[in-house]
C-alpha cells in the first residue's frame, strides 16, 4: 500500500510540474516522425497480464531513429510518458522494465516471482544496462546476446528486488535513477 502511495504521488506530482515541457517533446515528436507523437506497445505486467506503455515515438515511419529521438533515447526522456502508466496502476516507479511476450510471461520456477511485481520506470537493472542499445550495437550477434546475457542477468537482480524491496529500496533507486541521467547530461554537455 505504501508503495502504491509513493508511485501516485511521485508520478502525479511530476506530470503535474512537467505538462508543459511533456506537451511540447509530444509536439517536437509529432513533428519528427510525421505521426502520433506517442508509442504505444503491449508489454507484459504484473502476473503476466499484457498492458499498453506510453513511451514519446523516437522512431520515424522509415524505421529510422531521428536525431531529436536519440537524444530523447539518450537520456531516458522518452520514458516519462510512463508517468500516466504508473498513475493509471499499471505500473510502477520501480520495478522490474517491462517486456514484449515471449520474456518474463516464458519464466519457470523461481524465477516466476519477478511477474509479482508491477513492472517499472526505474530498476536495479536498468540501472545497471543504462546503456543498453550501447551493449548491444558492439556484439555480433546482439539478439542471442541479449537473451542468454543481458535478459538473465536482469532476471537475477530483478529476484533480488523480489526478495528485498521496501519503500527505502525504491527511493534510493530513484536516487541513483536521478544521479545516473544528471551524470550522463553533464558528461555529454562538459
């Protein structure tokens, strides 16, 4: 219940002071890719159960990412329209990221546990693969790598979260959500 409360008033109050600068990436996206502004997808969430993320449309109808879409990629702006997903209850400010089918809804045993959680803007393991797209554009095969490297290196650190998160877990995960964009503008901008 507690956790509930942090995700409303977190994602409230940050939609609440950021509408206008939210209102104009839609329009500078809208502009960029020649259509909705918006991405909508069907991932999985809590228990399995699909639902449709929010994400700013970084990609144009050619398939290309746009250069205003890779900035907004590059320090995690396209996200924030997940804000509505964590105030709508679909969603939460930490958790595990949510994926397309054929991910955590094919999970077994123990590892099952991460399809407990609310699926999440910020984790431990986003954190940690921050970088991703990054990761993946230096391997040879960046699909197989992601499967057998990346997907269950995360799965670990989201069972982790299982097993240990509390209110003071997600504030300090915030916290490091927070340093770590600062920390990649200012190294991109100095």
């Amino acid at each position: 219940m507690l956790k509930r409360i942090f995700d409303i008033l977190i994602s409230f109050f940050t939609l609440f002071f950021l509408i206008l600068p939210l209102l104009l990436i839609w329009f500078f996206c809208s502009f960029d890719t020649h259509s909705n502004g918006i991405f909508i997808q069907d991932r999985i969430g809590k228990f399995g159960k699909p639902f449709k993320i929010h994400k700013f449309k970084t990609i144009k109808q050619n398939g290309s990412i746009s250069v205003f879409g890779s900035f907004l990629r590059r320090f995690k702006i396209d996200e924030l329209p997940q804000l509505w997903d964590v105030l709508i209850g679909n969603m939460s400010i930490v958790g595990p990221r949510p994926d397309v089918a054929g991910y955590y809804d094919l999970l077994q045993d123990e590892e099952r546990n991460v399809l407990k959680l609310k699926p999440g803007i910020t984790s431990h393991a986003s954190l940690k693969y921050f970088n991703e797209e990054a990761i993946l554009s230096q391997q040879t095969n960046p699909q197989k790598y992601n499967d057998e490297v990346i997907f269950k290196d995360k799965v670990k650190m989201n069972l982790e979260y299982y097993h240990s998160n509390s209110i003071l877990v997600d504030i300090k995960i915030v916290y490091l959500t927070i340093v770590k964009i600062v920390s990649s503008i200012s190294k991109k901008y100095s």
